[in-house]
C-alpha cells in the first residue's frame, strides 16, 4: 500500500485502531452490498423511488420514521452493551479511555435525538390524521423534508464511528471540552452538524402537526373531543416549537466557536460556556417532556382501549399535558444545581422540578382509575402499559430526590443520576413507544405483531432492565461516578456492576426477540380483516387495515370524543361508511424527489463543514438553495384523484 493510501486508511478510515474498526467496515460493506443486491435481482429500485423515496405520504413517511428508529435503537443498544461489557469486572482494557468516551457520547446522543425522536414522530405521522379525520396533514411536502433532514442528519452522525472518529465530549457537549483546543478531530463537528440538521427537520415537524392539529380536525371535533394521543401530540409540537431553537443556538454558536474562530464560550476571550449549559438544557429538559408526552397519550389509548372503558378524568388528563408542557420551561437548571448559580435561583428550579410531579401523578392515578373494575385484556400493549406504572414511579420518586438541590451535591454525575434518567426515559418513552408499536402495527401493516415472541420479548427485556438499573442506584450513593471507564478492585463495586452488565445482556436478548417477532409476523402474523383488531374507540379504527392512502373518502362528522366506540355499541357503525353519492374527488399531494435531494445536499454540505472542505460544503449548500429554487416553481402541488376511482377502492376493501 502507498505511503498516501496508508495514511487515509489511518486518518480517515481508522484502520490503525483495530479490530472493532475492521469488523463495522465488513458489516456497513455487506449490509450495502446485500441491499444493493436484493433490489436489483428483483428490480425494485424504480419501485424504491416511486412508493418511499419520494413520497409525501404521511403513513408511509411515519413507517420509514419507525425503521429508522428501530436502527437506532439496535446501534444505540450496541453501544451500551459496549460500555456495560467495559464495566463489568474492575481494570478491565476492552476499550480504551478514547474508544469508551465515543461510546458513551454516540449512546446518549443516538438514544435521545436519533431514536427517541423519530419514534414519536413515527407515530405523530401514523396516527394523528387518522384519529383527527384528516386526509394529510398540513404540510406534506414539510412533512417529507423533516424526515429526510433527520435521516441524513443520522446517517452523517453515525458515519463518523468509521470515517474520521466518533464526538467524544459526551452527549451534552459541554464547552471548553468541546471546543477545538481540547477536542480537534472531525468527531464534534459530526456531533454539531448532525443535530443541528436533524433539529431543522424536527422543528419544522412540530409547526407540521401543530397546523394540522388546530386546522384539520373533521367537522364536530372540537378541541375537547379529541383523543388524549392528539392532545400529547399538540403539547410535544408547542414544546418543540419553542425549545429547539435554543439547541440549534447553541450548536451555531459552538460550531463558528470551531470552524470560524469565535469566541462564545471560550472563557479567555471573553465568552461564558456556562451560556451554552444553559441554552443546552433550555432545550434539553423540555426535551425529556418531548419524548414522554406522546408516550402519555399513547398509554391514554392503550388503557381505555383494553380496560374497556372511558377514560377516567378526561379534563384533568388534558389539563395535567398542558401544565407538564408549561412547567418544563422552568426546570432546566435542576441539571447543574452545582455550577453555583445560588441558594434563590437553586430553590426557584428545585421546586418547580419537584411540581412538574403533580401533573404526572394525575395522569398515573387516571390511568388507575380507568383499570378499575375494568375487563381488562393483557395483550402485548396493555403489558408494556402496566409495566411503565411501577418503572416510571420509582423513576419519578429518585427524580424528586435528586430535585432537592442540597442532595443534589451528592447525587450530581453518579450512578444515582445514570439508573434515574434509564428508568424514566425507557420506563416512560420505550415502554410506551413499544406499546403504541404494538397498538398500531395492524393499522399500518395489516397483520398482528406474533404474542408469544413479543412476551418473551417482554419479560426478558422487563426483568433485565431491573437487574440492569436497580444496582445503580446503590452504586451512586457507594461513590462511583459517571463516564469512569476503569475502577479499582477494592471499591466495593464489582457485584453491583456484573449484575448490571448481566441486565443489560438480558435486555439485549430482550430486542433480539422483537426482531424475531416481526421477522416472524411477517409470514405467519394474524392478518387484520376487520380493522379493528383491538376493539377500539377512536376514528383510525374505522378503517380497514392499512388505510387506503386518502385515508377518509368521506370526512367523518364527529359528535362524540369516542365515537368509534359509541357507533359501534349502539350499532350504527355504518354511520362512518361511505356512501357512494357522497363520495367526491378528492384533492391529493402529489410525491416529490425534490426533498431526497435537499436531504443529500444537506448531508454532502455537512460533510464537507465537518473536514473544512469548503469546497464540498458549498457545493452543498448551493444544492439545498437550487432545491428551494425548484421549489417555488413547482405550480401544480396536488393531483386530483376521480371519485369513481375512490369507489372502486371502497368497492374492493368491502366497505361500499
């Protein structure tokens, strides 16, 4: 090899730092390979374009949202086996302090804004229009660029493991740690320009669906009337609209910091990095809500659906969103109670951090309520319901704790702190993003997700999550702090955290079952006929399984909150059939590549900001300005789809 292919392979591709390097370029090579591959033996690459690359479909958009999410979950899941495998016995060497800082910074930042993320917005996209009345939702060209942005966005982030090196500032990416003079490689600008495009997309979603919330709903749904999943939709999109722009601040800033020479948070030339602590978590405690809000209203349906009943408490429910929403603008600083800031500013954020309970207790005590003396069934939603009750009490309970700012002293950057934030964020948002999967899967795909492997699924995922996390509690308060990549042997900390290393294999076992359960399903899942697998109560059950794509060829008149529900206990279900007379055209968006190609624009600009190829990035940016350009002269937007063609398509799904 020559002297200049050497020192690529070692600058960019890493080959110089082993076999983990080595074995992800074999695996990335065959994945593509074999994706390639399986698309041109069955001459599927027109049918790629045609019905997901370019389609402003908001149920099929919400699809590819859910299989980006699932990736993510299996990288980010990868990456704490990794971490937990290094902690599992003291002095362990199966990574290095540099390998362990990547890790632990690729984790947090891929859970939170590459998984969590587009797991909501893949139900945002699934269900709001459906349970709403809607055709679309309001934007769909938006609705396409959000989601290309964010899976671009990803797809720099998680290049950066095998091109270049990995962010290794941790996920908070405090400065002076990540500024250039500390942390020079290419990994932080990864870390920057993947979010900060991934947060245009998620921003313009929250303005999406906040639109389509207050403008689309279906004659008679008033506010009131609306299914409590819309409702933890609406609060998530004013929380995004209003705390992501501090993030994409905040990275701005600390992007010029690295690529322009600025000096923000450089504390010797006059910048403050306390500044982006606080734009940081401006954004990130909002954030925490972002994710759980829709995993609320996901349990909402869940519970009514399988107790049977009405939910308990619906004014309250909507009430207690609304004040989560609001309070979580004021508790940021709860996260750095230890920078100093003060005794009155430490007890204004200690007792706001302790108020936002009061809401969250509310919703678990209705969900209580709803249970009682109901006929419940314990199919996987329910489960995955029922377990997030004790997870998220013992979750909110430690998080009370570490809100009283004196203790806090104790508790900051220790295990205490890591077993919390675990126990709230897959308590709250993967236990509920699993079981709002499970709810809606026949909707999107027309068949059942398989019981037996989801329960193994369930338990083994359930059981090591407590053996994963309960130990780290105890070694928070026994001194051991986070990102410590090697302790000693005499610190009394070795069983506690092989146990926990166990649990995390456990849920690793755990999520190696779900995918069997839809490889499984696949083939021999129990087929949807009915549309309405679950007994449900809202619109989205009214129609078959999938939905066709203009979802409704008539928009239903509402008069009742569960109207589902209520039609089909008095027998009047075919109320929401189409009549033929009634049938009109209908007004449809038309597909579009045009934000593909902004999204690959975006990612080639991005990558040449990462190395300072400037050249690379303004051939970029020039693309996203000749996407916009394309943009405006597009004049016919929609497409008109016959009523004839809408009746036969009821024809044929049996509902005419």
């Amino acid at each position: 090899m020559s002297e200049t292919l050497r020192n690529f392979a070692n600058t960019y591709l890493m080959w110089n730092e082993g076999p983990l390097i080595w074995g992800s370029d074999v695996l990335i090579l065959l994945t593509i390979i074999g994706i390639v591959g399986v698309l041109t033996y069955f001459k599927k690459w027109r049918w790629l374009w045609d019905e997901w690359l370019t389609t402003v479909d908001h149920k099929r958009i919400g699809i590819m949202y859910l299989i980006a999410a699932l990736l993510m979950l299996f990288r980010g899941g990868v990456d704490a086996e990794l971490l937990r495998t290094q902690l599992a016995i003291p002095g362990n060497h199966f990574l290095d302090a540099a390998h362990y800082d990547q890790i632990f910074t690729t984790h947090g930042t891929i859970m939170i804004l590459f998984m969590a993320m587009p797991f909501i917005f893949a139900l945002f996209n699934i269900v709001v229009p459906l349970q709403i009345g809607a055709r679309d939702v309001a934007f769909p060209y938006l609705n396409a660029v959000s989601f290309w942005l964010f899976f671009f966005g990803a797809l720099l982030f998680n290049i950066s493991f095998v091109f270049g090196g990995s962010p290794d500032a941790g996920w908070v990416s405090y400065p002076p740690l990540s500024e250039l003079g500390f942390d020079p490689g290419p990994g932080e600008n990864y870390y920057l320009l993947g979010i900060q495009i991934s947060g245009i997309g998620s921003i313009a979603t929250g303005i999406n669906f906040l639109a389509t919330i207050l403008k689309m709903r279906a004659p008679g749904m008033s506010l009131m009337r609306m299914p409590l999943f819309t409702w933890s939709v609406l609060g998530a999109c004013i929380m995004i609209i209003f705390a992501f722009p501090a993030l994409t601040v905040a990275l701005a800033l600390l992007l010029l910091d690295r690529v322009a020479g600025t000096h923000f948070f450089t504390m010797l030339h006059g910048g403050n990095p306390a500044m982006f602590v606080n734009l940081f978590w401006i954004w990130g405690h909002p954030e925490v809500y972002i994710v759980v809000l829709p995993a609320f209203g996901v349990f909402s349906e869940v519970v009514a659906t399988f107790a049977r009943k009405r939910i308990f408490g619906y004014a309250s429910m909507v009430s207690s969103l609304i004040l989560i929403s609001v309070i979580s603008y004021f508790v940021w600083v709860h996260h750095f109670f230890t920078m100093g800031a003060g005794p009155d500013v430490n007890t204004f954020f200690a007792i706001a951090s302790m108020a936002v309970g009061i809401p969250t207790g509310v919703k678990v005590f209705n969900w209580l309520f709803t249970m009682w003396r109901g006929r419940i069934r314990l199919s996987l939603p329910m489960m995955w319901t029922l377990a997030f009750i004790p997870t998220f009490a013992i979750g909110g309970a430690t998080g009370v704790m570490l809100a009283v700012a004196p203790a806090d002293y104790q508790y900051h950057n220790s295990y205490f702190l890591i077993a919390h934030f675990h126990q709230t964020l897959i308590g709250g948002v993967v236990f509920g993003m699993l079981a709002g999967m499970y709810y809606w899967w026949p909707k999107m795909f027309g068949f059942k997700l398989d019981e037996r492997l989801g329960r193994w699924a369930f338990w083994f995922f359930n059981i090591g999550f407590y053996i994963c996390f309960m130990p780290q509690y105890a070694l928070g308060l026994m001194g051991m702090q986070r990102r410590m990549y090697v302790y000693p042997a005499d610190m009394g900390w070795n069983t506690l955290n092989l146990v926990s290393t166990i649990g995390a294999y456990l849920m690793g076992i755990g999520f190696l079952f779900i995918v069997a359960q839809v490889v499984y399903s696949i083939r021999h899942g129990e087929r949807d006929l009915t549309g309405d697998p679950w007994d449900g109560r809202t619109l989205e059950w009214s129609l078959p399984s999938p939905a066709p794509h203009y979802n409704f060829a008539v928009i239903p008149v509402v008069t009742d909150r569960d109207m589902w529900w209520i039609l089909k206990r008095e027998g009047r279900e075919e109320e929401l059939m189409p009549r033929p007379e009634e049938v009109k055209d209908i007004h449809m968006p038309k597909n579009s590549g045009v934000p593909f190609l902004m999204g690959v624009c975006f990612f080639v600009g991005g990558f040449g900001v990462v190395f300072n190829w400037w050249w690379l990035a303004v051939a970029g940016l020039a693309g996203v300005l000749l996407s916009l350009l394309s943009r405006s002269f597009q004049y016919e937007e929609e497409y008109s789809l016959p009523a004839e063609k809408v009746i036969e398509t009821e024809i044929s799904l049996g509902r005419l």
